[in-house]
C-alpha cells in the first residue's frame, strides 16, 4: 500500500488462470507462410506421389525382377539365400555354436537378447546430451549393433556360392521324357539325384539345352569331371551306352 495512492494488487503466477479459448488464427492471416490444404497442399502431395510412381513402375518394366524355377520341396540339394537385409541372421546359423544342437541360440535366444537390448535402450541411458560423445552406453550400443550386421551381410555374401545358386534356380524348359524307358531308368537310379528327376538341375547343373554327346556323358558318368567325382554310374558298359543316349538326346530338345 502506498500513500496517497489507494491499494494496488498483485497477481500470483503460481495460480492457475481460467482462461478463454483462442482459436488458432486463420491461415490467411500468414501470407506466403501457409496455404489451403484443399486444394493446394493436396494438389502439391498428389503430384510428388505420381512422379514417384511412375519412376517406379518405369524401374521395374526396365529391369523385371529375377524369377527362379519354381520350388521343389523334395530338392535336398537346395542352397536357401534369403533377402539381403536378413543374410546377418542367415549367417549366424552357420557357426557351430548357433547351428545344428545350439540352433536355439541362433533363433531364439541372440535374437531375443538383441530385442530385449531395444526395448531396454530408453532405460540403459538416459543423459540429456544429444551429441553422441556425451552418450557412450547407447552410442556403444549402436556402433557394436551396426559393425556386427555389417560384418556377418559382408561375411554371407562372399561366402555363399553364388555360381551354384543361380544353377539351381535357373528356369529350365520343360520337354517330353519317356520316363518308363531303360535310359530314363538308369538316368533315375544314377543321376537325378544331382541333376533332376526331369534333368532340370539341382546339387548338379540342368543338363536340358546342353546339347550333350554321348561319348561326353559316358565320360563324366565314369570319369567325373568339374564338380562330379568320379565313378558316378554302377552299371556295365552296356547300359552305360544306354544311359549317354538317353541323356543326349534329351540334351538336344
């Protein structure tokens, strides 16, 4: 209180006023700042979009993507190769300790840790810094996470057989094979676990379109040769004969 001046009041901050409610200013009011979103913005959105999928649509007429042979659960010969962004995890079931008998470590359990090591990184540390010098428990974290999936896709890649791969998911065309023949017969007993019930390929190359001779298939079948041991075909050189007709004259369809 003053004199002379009557009694003057003083407002406490730390009691909540009731105030009205202001509505948001209209985007008028913000010129060259905001815009309408129908029909500008949308307009604007819509555009981007279909410059975006037309790129796409031309990438992909351009450069189809590769089709393989269509899957042969019986094929034991198979090598699986699953898309780039999970061979780190394909790669980890090939060492000893996360494969065969421990190949619940492999699936379940790294796998599990990692996931439980993510859920967990908002409660490992919980600085305020955001440079990452000033937060060593969850830039360790990310840098160790980043340098192992890196190594083990580099590891995968170059490891993998990747000539072998390509065999064995090549689209073979189908022909006419008269499989209760004495050719047939053999080829089955003898050859088509390697190479196809149907001479397709599979652990071994597609032997259809490879215009073959028979003094060729009668070599490789005793012979071996490349990647095929030797003393394949058990049999007598009578049917031995058979079995490099039969299969050269598939060969050549």
């Amino acid at each position: 209180m003053h004199r002379g001046k009557g009694m003057k009041f003083v407002g406490d901050s730390r009691v909540p006023a009731k105030g009205k409610f202001i509505p948001p200013k209209d985007y008028s009011e913000y010129p060259g700042k905001t815009e309408a979103f129908l029909p500008n913005f949308l307009l604007k959105e819509w555009m981007v979009g279909a410059v975006f999928l037309i790129g796409f649509l031309i990438l992909t007429m351009s450069d189809p993507s590769p089709l393989e042979k269509e899957a042969d659960p019986t094929s034991s010969g198979y090598i699986p190769l699953p898309d780039w962004y999970f061979l780190f995890l394909y790669q980890l079931l090939k060492y000893p300790y996360a494969s065969g008998d421990y190949k619940i470590i492999g699936t379940v359990i790294i796998p599990g840790l990692a996931a439980i090591g993510l859920l967990l990184a908002p409660w490992l540390d919980r600085g305020l810094e955001r440079r990452p010098i000033k937060r060593p428990i969850a830039t360790s974290i990310m840098l160790l996470t980043v340098v192992l999936m890196v190594y083990l896709t580099w590891e995968s890649s170059v490891t993998h057989n990747w000539e072998q791969s390509e065999q064995q998911g090549k689209i073979v065309k189908q022909v006419e094979i008269d499989k209760s023949s004495k050719g047939y017969q053999l080829y089955s007993q003898n050859c088509a676990g390697c190479h196809g019930q149907n001479l397709e390929g599979g652990v071994g190359p597609a032997l259809v379109g490879k215009n073959l001779n028979p003094a060729i298939v009668s070599s490789m079948a005793t012979k071996g040769g490349g990647n095929m041991p030797p003393g394949v075909f058990k049999g007598s050189k009578q049917e031995l004969d058979v079995l490099a007709k039969f299969v050269s004259d598939v060969s050549k369809k």
